[in-house]
C-alpha cells in the first residue's frame, strides 16, 4: 500500500513559505510511501484572472514550493459557460494542471446543455496531444462536493486551508481476498486491514495538522489500483471467484468489496469506495482490451461502488452526441442515488474500437479502445434544459 497523494485544499493566495514547508514535511513523515503532493484550489472561474495570469506561470509558482500538481476546481453549474471554453488552453499550457467540469450538483439539478459543451470540450482536449493524452487532466462532475483528495475532482471549498489524504491501497483487497476460505472471512480481513492502515496514517496527520495549524480532513479509501497484477482491483474482484469481471457476479463483487470499506472505521472524505480505472488496473484494462467489460458494465458497477467511468479509453472518432449521452447517464446515476460521479472519457486520435492502447506512463496498463455503441441522443435530450432529478427515496410534490 502507498499514499497516492497528500492534497493541500486551499485558497490561491495561501502562504507559499508554509505550503512549501508543509510539503516537504508530508513528503517524509508518513510510513507509507507518499507518491506526490498536490494543491487544490477552489473552482478558478471565482479567482482567475483570465488573461492577466499565465496558466504556465501559475503552475510553476505552485510547482517552486513543491506541489506537485495542482487541481484549478470546476467550473460550476452557476458560472458562466464561458469559463469551460478556458479549458484547453490551460490544460495545453502545462502537464501539471487539472481541471473539470460540474454537469450536475448537489441539489439534483442536471443542465443538459453543460453536457453537451462538455462533450465537444472532451472532444477538442483529446487533439492538444497527438495521443489523447489531454483527458486525463479533465473530469466530468456529477453531484461532487469539496474536499476529495483525488485528482481531478479534488476542490477546495474556500475558507481556511485543510488538508486529506488520497490512498493506492487495491493490493489490501487482493491479499484479504487471497488468504481467505470465505466471503465473511475476505471481508473481515479487508476490515481490519483497512483501519490498522488508517490508524497509522490518521496517527501522522493529526501530528502534521498541530505542527502546521492546517485542519486534516480526512482519508479517502478508494482502494486505487496500480498497474500491476499484484495492486489490481478487478484482479481482486477476480480472486472472489469470477471467471473475469465482466462476467455475471462482478456487480456483487464490486459492492461486496466497496461495502467492506462502509464498514471500516476511520475518518472518511471524498468516494471512499471502489476505484475501477481502465487504463491504471492491469486486469481491467486486459478485460477492456478483450471486450469483456464495456463503458455500460463499469456504470452498473457505479451504481454499488466508488467513483464512475475513469480513463476510458474510447475512439477517436466518438461524436459529442455519444459523449454527450455517457455523461448523461453519469449525472442521473448520481442524481438518483444522490452519489459523487465522476467521468474521465479519453478519445484516443486514429484509433478505433479494439484497437490496442500503449501509452508510455508508469500509471498506465497496456489496453484496448473501448466500443462506443453507434448513434448518440437526439431530440429533446439534446436540449439546453436545465433539471432536477430527485433522489431515488425523495417523494415528488
């Protein structure tokens, strides 16, 4: 298990000597291995300047005092749709930069014309890179509060600084699950091995929030995958007794596992739940690249789990109605079950569906373009309405 990220949320004028000192404590004081720290900020449009801040510049101000990616915010449902055509260019203008888009809020409002915006700017960040690469500096959120340590939901609220800690803990739920003879057992040792994790990195926050007078605000554990059969999440779906996920019984596999978590006692931010990332799991994006999952199993799995749909890896050629559809179905899964959602769609220029995926990063596996079903919504869902979908267990009027 390591940390994926120490996250610093905080406003954009925050002092630069203590973050700098914050950092280069957090960097060595756990005893888990901590992969990057990184700065969130509240949602730009409420701060940035436009033009009179270069997007290069600002990141390597953050970057000098040691952060190592920075998360900008999103663009609200109450900001100006303006603010989503800044997108590209902030994102082209360095690789430390993330950004995303709100398609749907806290209150159940879905706005159908940010939908269809965010499909054509899904469309235009995958050219900034030959590759496609751009996408994965850009999300989609759907019912998405502050204060998840993950990138690139993660946002500050505004106020006073605090800080949570993002895990990469899918190799927990692989060994609980391999040194089990069943289902109670698995489930008991992913329970205990969660919180005797958590007590240690809790341990070391609370030290680090009293040194710097900077609030921790929690774990978010989501179980994260790395690219290797031994820290795969659909590999421990697999070792419960599918033949592949997938198959018939991965959707209780992916809630048996995420409600493991539920039952963890430790103080808890952002999904804390299942984390399925195609390209970073090395066993999902072997399924992907065989065709045994598809872009509408990982929604069901949404449903019982953790995070949505998280670089897929899609045709080049999908059109925004198609995109527009997906993140659709995202904001009124969130909705409905009133979750946090997020979707990190990643056209990939001249491929198309079956098409093997390799891209030259060590958080990525090998894989295959996804299908995207021909066609994409029509008529009055590609309207520029703007509604509210109540919660699954709200009465209507």
């Amino acid at each position: 298990m390591e940390i994926r990220s120490v996250t610093l949320f905080c406003d954009p004028n925050f002092d630069p000597e203590l973050t700098a000192r914050f950092y280069a404590a957090a960097r060595t004081a756990f005893t888990f291995p901590v992969q990057t720290v990184r700065l969130a900020l509240p949602p730009f449009p409420d701060w940035w300047e436009g033009a009179a801040i270069a997007a290069s510049d600002f990141a390597a101000k953050w970057q000098s005092v040691g952060a190592d990616y920075i998360s900008l915010g999103p663009v609200k449902l109450s900001h100006p749709a303006d603010w989503v055509d800044h997108i590209p260019d902030l994102l082209a203008a360095t690789d430390v930069l993330f950004a995303s888009i709100e398609i749907a809020d806290e209150n159940g409002r879905i706005d159908l014309h940010r939908i269809h915006h965010t499909a054509q700017i899904i469309q235009q960040v995958s050219t900034i890179q030959p590759n496609g690469f751009g996408n994965l500096y850009l999300a989609a959120l759907a019912n998405c509060p502050p204060g998840s340590p993950f990138f690139p939901v993660a946002y500050h609220a505004g106020g006073p600084p605090t800080f949570a800690i993002a895990v990469e803990a899918a190799d927990l739920a692989l060994n609980a699950i391999q040194s089990a003879q069943t289902l109670a057992e698995a489930r008991a040792n992913l329970v205990a091995a969660i919180e005797k994790a958590a007590e240690e990195m809790v341990s070391t926050a609370v030290t680090l929030a009293n040194t710097f007078h900077i609030p921790f605000h929690g774990l978010d554990f989501s179980l994260a995958p790395y690219p290797t059969g031994a820290q795969s999440l659909a590999g421990a779906m697999e070792a419960l007794g599918l033949p592949h996920v997938g198959a018939p019984g991965s959707l209780f596999a992916a809630a048996f596992i995420t409600e493991a978590i539920d039952r963890a006692n430790f103080p808890r931010c952002g999904f804390s739940g299942l984390m399925l990332p195609v390209l970073e799991d090395s066993v999902l994006a072997l399924r992907a690249g065989e065709g045994q999952i598809t872009v509408n199993d990982l929604l069901g799995y949404a449903a019982v789990c953790g995070v949505g749909l998280d670089t897929i890896p899609l045709p080049g050629d999908v059109d925004t109605a198609s995109l527009g559809g997906i993140l659709l179905d995202v904001a009124a899964l969130a909705s409905r079950l009133d979750k946090p959602l997020t979707a990190r769609l990643m056209p990939l220029p001249g491929l198309q569906a079956g098409d093997p995926v390799q891209f030259d990063f060590p958080y990525f596996a090998g894989s295959g373009v996804m299908a995207v079903p021909d066609g994409g919504i029509t008529g009055t869902l590609q309207s520029r309405e703007q509604l509210n979908l109540r919660g699954y267990y709200q009465p209507c009027d």
